[in-house]
C-alpha cells in the first residue's frame, strides 16, 4: 500500500491513545455524583456528575462511556487485525483497515466537538486528526483504474447491498429530520439538545454520512468500480459504528435514558443486515488475483 510505513505510525498512535482515553473513559469514577442543571434555553438536565463524562449529561455520558467499550472491544481489535491483513497485501485487509480508520474519525469528532471539554480534549484533537490523515492515506491509496467489477466474483449482489445502502441513508436521513423539523417548525428545543450547543452527531450524519451512504448504493447499482470500494468502506465503518449506537441505546436504557421506539428498533436492524452486507462483501472480492501489490497508485 502506498504510504504504508506512515499509514502504520498513524494506526500505532491511534491505537495507543484510543485504549488510554476508552479504559479512562469507562473505569473513571471521580466526582460528586449526578445533578441537575439549567441550562440557557431553559431546560433542565441531569448532569452525570462523575468520571471523565462528569459535566455530560447522563444520555451523551452514558452513550461515550458505550462507544469507549466498543472501542476496546471491537475498533481497536479490528484495527490490529486489518493492518496486519493489509501488511500482507490482502485486499480485505486493505478495506477493513479503511473503513475501521472511517470509525475512529467519526468518534473522535464527535468526542472533539460534542462532548464537555475534560482533560483528555486535546487527546481526541490528536486523534481525531491522526484518524483524519490515516483515513485520507489509505483512501488515495487505491487505483480506480484497476480496481473494477473484475475484483469481485461475478455473483456480488449488487442490488442487495447498493439498495441497502440506499435504503439507511434515506431512513437515517428522515429519522434526524423527524427530530430536527417539527422543532423548528413549533419553535421549540429539540429533543437531545440538553445543555449543548447545538446537534454535532445529526449534523455528522445528515452532512457525511446520509449523502455517502446514498452515494456509494447508487454507484454500486451502477456497477461502479469506485461504488464498490465506497460501498466496502461504508459497510466497515457502519458495523462498527452502528455495533457502538446499539451500545448506546443499551446504555441509555439502562441508565433510565428515553429513547425513541424508532431507534430502538432501527439501528440494531441496521446493525444485523450491515454486517451480512459485510460478509456478501468479503466473500464475494477475488483475492487470488494478487491485489494486494497492484490495486494501489505506485
């Protein structure tokens, strides 16, 4: 893969300081305990009140403290795994380590700009752009001119998995803006706003990930070689990140959290047949063409 070396000290790093500031981010326990606050538009919130997600509100502490175990449990083992599978020149490798890279920039984000600032924000800044450059790295990486329907068997369902991709970007899209529109239409605080400034993870979905997830299942119905490297990343990076969203409908539930009927059955729906759409993927990419030294720009 080209920039290999650097793609390796960027997933190295990004490997070390997510397993400190996850396993902080869940053993933590420091503080007064929960309380409640007002804030400027004149809701009340319950603050969780200790560990690292002290000034969070118990629904964002709750949901970061689920995506730090996912992290342990699921980004941080798949990265390990698809880097040594890229090492060897796999092509599977090669996708997994892109889209897991995908997750860790999307959770960094979020953490840089929705979470209450604690001791380790300049830790998420770091790894919010190690994530940023590993994943920008390792999407140049790829030749389109190579990289065709001939990768893939002949047998790839592409109207499964690109109507798939089409049918979330739509549903996720509809479901923030079912939040978002009614509240500016009556005027009134959207639910989940809390003490915040304003909706950092519907504003990541609508603007990043509905328009690629709409983008990538057009092109793959298209048979496009860019929609099946597009696709592939997507599907990674949306396991992992709707395996964490499940985690935290667990969490929020537990901690006595409202969340919405739709989201309690969407997303784990989602997270099932995404992970099929994975193993379509997968089985269905030729390795014993030899990709792994050829499918990259040299």
């Amino acid at each position: 893969m080209k920039h290999a070396k650097l793609i390796k000290m960027l997933v190295i790093l990004i490997i070390v300081l997510s397993l400190i500031s996850s396993v902080y981010g869940v053993f933590s326990n420091q503080g007064p305990g929960q309380f409640e606050f007002m804030s400027v538009r004149g809701e009340t919130v319950t603050v969780q009140g200790n560990g690292l997600y002290q000034y969070d509100s118990i629904s964002i502490a709750s949901q970061a403290i689920a995506q730090d175990i996912v992290t342990i449990v699921v980004g941080i083992p798949l990265l390990i795994i698809s880097l040594y599978m890229s090492r060897k020149g796999l092509l599977k490798g090669d996708i997994l380590l892109t889209g897991t890279l995908g997750y860790f920039l999307y959770t960094y984000t979020s953490y840089s700009f929705l979470s209450m600032y604690n001791p380790f924000f300049l830790i998420y800044v770091l790894l919010m752009s190690a994530a940023f450059f590993a994943f920008t790295l390792a999407m140049t990486s790829f030749d389109l001119k190579k990289l065709s329907s001939s990768v893939f068997d002949n047998q790839f369902p592409t109207k499964f998995v690109g109507g798939f991709l089409l049918f979330i970007g739509v549903a996720v899209g509809l479901m923030w803006l079912g939040r978002i529109v009614p509240a500016l239409i009556d005027n009134s605080i959207p639910i989940g706003l809390e003490h915040y400034n304003t909706l950092v993870i519907q504003a990541l979905d609508l603007g990043f990930l509905v328009p690629i997830s709409i983008l990538s299942g057009y092109l793959v119905l298209r048979k496009n070689s860019f929609g099946y490297l597009l696709a592939s990343i997507v599907t990674v990076k949306g396991i992992t990140m709707l395996t964490a969203i499940t985690g935290m409908i667990i969490s929020q539930l537990l901690s006595g959290v409202h969340v919405s009927i739709s989201e309690i059955i969407l997303f784990p729906l989602f997270n099932v047949v995404i992970i099929y759409c994975l193993f379509l993927i997968l089985k269905n990419i030729d390795e014993q063409i030899k990709l792994g030294h050829h499918l990259y720009s040299e």
